[in-house]
C-alpha cells in the first residue's frame, strides 16, 4: 500500500563522486580525497565534525559505511580519513583497492558533532581523541584556529604507540602555524614518554591527572570527545563530576564494540495469517510506504522498511552514524541503543530506526521532518 504526499523538505542523499587521491597515514589508514563538481556544490557543503556516509559494493554486495571528515570546507573537494578495522569489509577495502579514478557513492554531510557556539573570535577549546577519533578534530582545529587570532585549541591525543598517530604531518603544520594557540598531547599506551602522566592507556585516574595539571577544566568553553565507547564515557563522567557543563561537551563515536544489530537490506519475511503483526508506515522524499511486519519477527523500523522502500537512508546500523534518524508521528516504539541522538532530539519525538522497534500495532515515521 502506498500514498503520497508532498512534505516540502529532501532529505541527504546519495552522489557518485570521483576519487581524487587515496593518501596513507598509517601502516594501516588512508585519506581518501574526493572531487566535488561545481554542480554539487551545495549538497556537500559542510561544517567540520560532520561525515559522510560510502557505498560500494563489495564482492557483489552493498556495503555502507560512515566516515567523519577530516579538512575544513574546501570548494571543490572533501577528504575523509579511514582506518582499517579487524575484520572491516569497507575499511580494507579502502585501505587495499580503493584508487584514484575510481568511482563510489557518497551521501551529502550529515552529524551534529558541530561547534555549538555562536561566536569563535575568542575561547578555549579542547578536543580529546583516540585513534582514528582524531579525524573530525581535524577539521574542527584547523577551522577553529583559521576563524581567530585569539582563541586556543588543545588536543589530547592517545594512541598506542607513535607510528600509530594519524596525521601526523598535518599536526606538526598546526603547531608551526599556531605554536601559541595550538597545543597537543600525545598519550601512548605502548610506549614510554618523557613526561609520566602522558604514559599508559588513559584511566581515571590518568585522566583526572591531565585535568589538574595539563588541561584546566576551568578554562575551557567547550569540548570534543571522539573515539571508543568506553573511552567517551569515561571523559564524560569525569568532566561531568568536575562541574562542566553538559551542554560543554560535544562527543561522536567511531565504534561501540557491538556487532550492528539493525538490518542492512530487506530480507524476505513471510507473514503468517495467524501470528500477530505491526503496521510500519515510513515517510521518505514525500511518499508514504506501509509494511507489515510479524511481531515474532523482531524487526527494526530500518529493516521493516528497506522491504518496501530500499532508498531509505542508513550507514552503520549500530546505533552510532545517525543516517537512519527518522521521527516518530504516531505509535510508540523501543530504542535499543542510542549514541547519535542528542537529549532535545529525543524529547521531539526522533529515533535511530535502526535500533527502534514497534511496541504498537501501528507505528508512523517520517524521515522527511
């Protein structure tokens, strides 16, 4: 069953963009350059701290995958960094065939990992980073530092060991260009630094060492964490318990140590007439689409909806990206996790349908809102 109706707002969507360059950082990550033509100008137009959402296909299979952005708007172009994961599909894909010339498809900027505040000819910003956490921050230092002469920019920066550090070459240009704005601290877990406190995996207590001595918490206007679950809740809990602000803190994921639960194509699902079901109606793009979906089943909204609208847009399925935001206009559903959604998002009414699940027998999203 389908209906139509005209919402006049598009959503982010998918362009086929030519890869530029494909530059190493690491022994195991890559910057991939794309060129934007005059044409998509603005559909990737951008603020740093957002990312795209890649597809490609893989050995005959649609894979997608969101990366942060690691440059400030630049016309013409866009860069993202990628680090080979464990086992990643898409990463050492990337890492191993991905070259110049080649052609993949790239969803317009999305993500709220954004400075919040109004003004930047002033402040003291800090951003708190892990592997390839780093490549948001990127760009957000490089803007930052460019749009004043008297704001600062620190970062701290852990990694294992020193060959591990991405970007190395363009933190080096920071600190020569800003050698009093910029300042940076690398904590390897692996390798011993001169200074104690900046030696060993980051723990509380390490953590709360670097804030009495080497970051004034005080001081700072506001703050970028970016890197895993574990290490972003750490900082959040200690920041929160030395009186900043929530408000203050801005923070992005790059993994959550879970499989994705949510689905990735709409498989098959045969509806049984005597098992009870739930209504999906799903908005996209101004076209209204309604699935059926057996309780039994256990469906997400995301994978309910990819059977009758495969269009509809999502990346890392875990919870994380928060490509498949989408709000709720009627009937009631259950997240399952949530690192993307900011508090006001959830209050109006909005969910990753790739961790929401119908709790009602009739359930209308809109991805249009």
């Amino acid at each position: 069953m389908t209906e139509v109706r005209t919402t006049g707002r598009r959503r982010a969507r998918f362009h086929t963009l030519r890869v530029a360059d494909v530059r190493p950082l690491t022994a195991d990550a890559v910057e991939v350059t794309f060129t934007v033509p005059e044409a998509l100008t603005d559909a990737f137009d951008y603020a740093p701290g957002q990312y795209v959402a890649l597809r490609a296909t893989i050995d005959g299979q649609e894979v997608r995958r969101s990366y942060s952005i690691c440059r400030p708007p630049t016309p013409g172009m866009l860069a993202v960094g990628i680090k080979r994961d464990p086992g990643g599909r898409f990463s050492s894909w990337a890492q191993t065939q991905l070259r110049p010339g080649d052609e993949i498809d790239v969803m317009s900027p999305q993500g709220t990992f954004v400075s919040m505040r109004p003004d930047v000819s002033t402040g003291n910003i800090v951003g708190i980073a892990a592997g390839s956490g780093i490549t948001p921050i990127m760009a957000l230092a490089a803007s930052f530092l460019a749009a004043s002469d008297t704001s600062t920019f620190t970062l701290l920066y852990t990694n294992r060991s020193s060959t591990d550090v991405m970007f190395v070459d363009e933190l080096a240009d920071l600190k020569d260009r800003y050698p009093t704005r910029f300042a940076i601290h690398h904590v390897l877990s692996r390798e011993q630094r001169t200074a104690p406190v900046l030696s060993g995996r980051i723990d509380e207590d390490r953590l709360r060492l670097i804030l009495s001595s080497l970051v004034r918490p005080e001081t700072v206007d506001e703050w970028f964490l970016c890197g895993p679950l574990d290490l972003v809740q750490l900082c959040r809990e200690v920041l929160a318990s030395v009186g900043v602000a929530a408000a203050d803190v801005r923070f992005e994921l790059f993994t959550t140590g879970e499989a994705p639960s949510g689905g990735s194509g709409g498989t098959p699902v045969v509806v049984r007439d005597d098992e009870p079901v739930r209504s999906i109606e799903v908005t996209l793009d101004g076209t209204s689409a309604t699935v059926t979906s057996p309780v039994s089943a256990h469906e997400s909204i995301l994978t309910a909806a990819l059977r009758a609208r495969p269009d509809v847009p999502f990346a890392c399925a875990g919870g994380v990206c928060g490509t498949c935001r989408a709000r709720v206009v009627s009937g009631s559903v259950h997240m399952t996790e949530n690192y993307a959604l900011e508090p006001d998002e959830l209050e109006r009414g909005y969910v990753l349908t790739c961790q929401s699940h119908p709790t009602s027998d009739r359930v209308v999203v809109d991805y249009d809102v």
